[in-house]
C-alpha cells in the first residue's frame, strides 16, 4: 500500500491554520464536547478555545477535579458537567467529540461517537488491540462523520514540507533505509514518579511502544510512505533492574519493521542515554537513507546531505515554513502544531482529515506489531493482525 501525498494536501492545512488565526471562519459555531479532561485533556482543550466559531458543550471527567478545573478554563462557555460519556452519544446539541481518556478506552468511545453520527477527534493509539482497531474500523465505514486521529506529528509544518520533498525523490532519489530513535536519560534512582497509574499499567496502556512511540513510528510510515509487513524486536524493563517484557512498562526496545515497498526501519526506544553520550545525539530524530544522499529529520529541522559531497549542508525549511510555524506557536500550539484547526477545517469543508481513520489503524497496527514481535520473541506480520485496510 502506498500512502499518497502531494503538495497541495502537506500545504493546506497549513494555510487553513494561519486563516484560522486571522479569524477567517464561518458563523455557525461547532458545538464541542470533551471526554477527559486531564493532562492532555486539557491541553487540547486549551488550543481549542483559541479557535474561532466554537463552543465547548461539556466537559465528562470521572475525576471530579480534572473536571471542575476544565470547567474553569472554558467557563466563558458555559459547558455542562458530566462524569457518564455516553450521555453525549443522544446529544442533539454536540457536533464533536474530543477524546483525550486512557489508551484502553479510546475504541468503545470514538466508535460508538461514530455511530451516533459525531466528528470525533481521538488522542492516539486508536486502538492497543488488533479487534479494538478493527472495531472503530467498522464504525467508521457505517458513520457520514469522520475521525481526525491525534498523531500531532502529521501537522507540524516543518514535518509537512520536508516530508514533501522526501516523497517527491527529486532532491534525494529513492528512500531505502530509516533509522529513528527516541532517546532519554532516565530519571536518577529514587527520584519521584511521574504521570498516571494507568500509564505504567501496560494491561491499559498498551505498553511504551503503543502509547508513546506511537507518534515516532507513524512519522516513520509517513516518510517511508508505506505501512510495514513485518516486525522483530527485543525489549525490557533495564533499571533498577531487568524484568522482561509484557509484566510492567518497557524503559528501552528496538524494532526492525520491513515495509510493503521495501523500505527498512531501525527504531529505537531507550531510556537509558547519559546526557554527556554527544557522539550520538539524545533526543528524537530521523535519518532518512536515500539514493542520492540522506535527510536528517527532527520535528523542526530538515538537512539534506548530498550522497558525495563536499560543500554545506541543504536546509530544506524555507523561510516561509520557518516563520508559518513560529506564528502557530505564537498562536498558542506547541511546535507549530495545527491539528484542532485542521479538525474544525475539515468539518466545514467536508473533507478528510490528514491524519484520518487510515492513518489511525497503520499507526496503531504498526506499533501493535512491534509489541507483540518484542513480547514473542519472533517476527511478527501484519497479516497476523487480522485487520483488513
């Protein structure tokens, strides 16, 4: 399968965010409900009270301060207070839904929101099991209502551009070879957790591949503009000590994934980076291997390196690109994301979404994959996920 793009498609929603932030939009309000209203519940929340011609509806929370505190935020609105999500599903006054709950949950909420005919925008994975995936599939295909999956990677505009020429191949030929990672140092010994327990807990989450490199490993099927067949990989809980993998969080992984067009991806996950390791640089980044040189990629820079030679370095971020996402960040989002403007665009303009359905289950799918190839010690195929695209 082949994941096609073309200028215009990486560029619109770009456009459609600056005219977002000048306030170019139609009248009718779009009525917005939220379910979860915690870290990034309330982050979401945040950028879309910047938008124009939207009105929060309610804000649904089990935990009564995450709830009181989001209806502080959006108290301008006046939104209704709930603790049951379903409650929304026969609102007649709710044209969207924003889902920002634990992993484990994310299925049963946006495809029964699909079926009750909302737009639902859902934090990602869409799914941590193959049938949970398979499920807001189905539901998506029966629903005139779309879901926007929020793999925020897919609308950073400097992400947009250099991806865009990547895929063209007229600057760096065929793409062969990917190798990404995530790195960190780890905190030191008995400093303070962080984060929810349903985080750690891998029954609920999914694991750090499905919850957290998710984002990395769907950037990957971006650039390399196809979904993969296979995965083997090996991984574990490394400090204070080992205990293998499947019983509590990994803390470091690796996976090698072959794709349909043959492309090859080398991920690796560690938290296990001293901060003075500088041969090798901490942090998230992606080298692109390709006929005619390679790209290194972060989320905001873009560097092609011509195959043999000798002068500097191509910046593959023009000017433009390099000022539209200082403006998105001025706006109010993180790195020059734009995703709660494309979600609001594509619902007046009745179209799909970038990162729609299709992105969402060859994401989630995708690091499914690695999971189990990791748990089971053998390569793992796509076929064996069962889902059908």
């Amino acid at each position: 399968m082949e994941i096609r793009s073309d200028r215009r498609k990486f560029l619109l929603g770009s456009a459609i965010a600056a005219a977002s932030r000048l306030g170019a939009a139609p009248a009718e309000d779009i009525r917005t409900a939220f379910i979860g209203a915690g870290g990034r519940g309330s982050e979401l929340l945040r950028q879309v009270l910047i938008e124009t011609n939207v009105r929060v509806t309610d804000i649904c929370d089990i935990d009564p301060h995450a709830r009181d505190k989001a209806l502080s935020t959006a108290a301008q609105h006046k939104p209704r207070s709930l603790s049951e999500w379903r409650r929304l599903l026969d609102s007649k006054d709710v044209d969207a839904v924003i889902i920002a709950t634990p992993c484990d949950l994310h299925a049963e909420m946006a495809s029964a929101c699909l079926d009750a005919g909302k737009y639902v925008y859902c934090e990602k994975p869409m799914g941590i099991t193959p049938e949970q995936v398979n499920l807001v599939l189905q539901a998506s295909r029966r629903s005139k209502a779309f879901l926007q999956i929020g793999q925020q990677l897919r609308y950073f505009v400097a992400m947009r551009e250099a991806i865009r020429q990547i895929h063209s191949e007229d600057l760096t030929g065929k793409t062969f070879v990917i190798k990404a990672q995530r790195h960190s140092t780890p905190r030191p010994p008995g400093s303070p957790r962080s984060g929810s327990a349903w985080y750690e807990n891998v029954k609920r989450s999914g694991d750090l591949i499905v919850e957290n490199a998710i984002h990395n490993l769907d950037a990957c099927n971006w650039i390399a503009n196809s979904r993969p067949v296979s995965a083997y990989g090996h991984g574990k809980k490394y400090l204070p000590k080992p205990i293998p993998a499947g019983t509590v969080m990994m803390d470091g992984f690796s996976v090698e994934y072959i794709y349909e067009n043959d492309v090859h991806l080398d991920y690796s996950q560690l938290y296990l980076h001293p901060s003075q390791l500088k041969e090798l640089p901490n942090g998230m980044w992606y080298v692109v291997f390709a006929e005619k040189g390679s790209v290194f990629l972060t989320h905001e820079t873009a560097t092609f390196y011509d195959m043999y030679g000798t002068g500097k370095p191509q910046d593959l971020l023009s000017t433009a690109i390099k000022e539209l996402t200082k403006t998105l960040e001025t706006g109010g989002t993180k790195e020059g994301e734009n995703a709660m403007s494309e979600f609001y665009a594509c619902i007046r303009e009745k179209r799909e979404p970038f990162a729609d359905i299709r992105v969402a289950a060859t994401a989630a799918l995708t690091a499914i994959m690695g999971r189990e190839a990791i748990y089971k010690g053998r390569s793992v195929s796509w076929k064996e996920m069962g889902v059908t695209l």
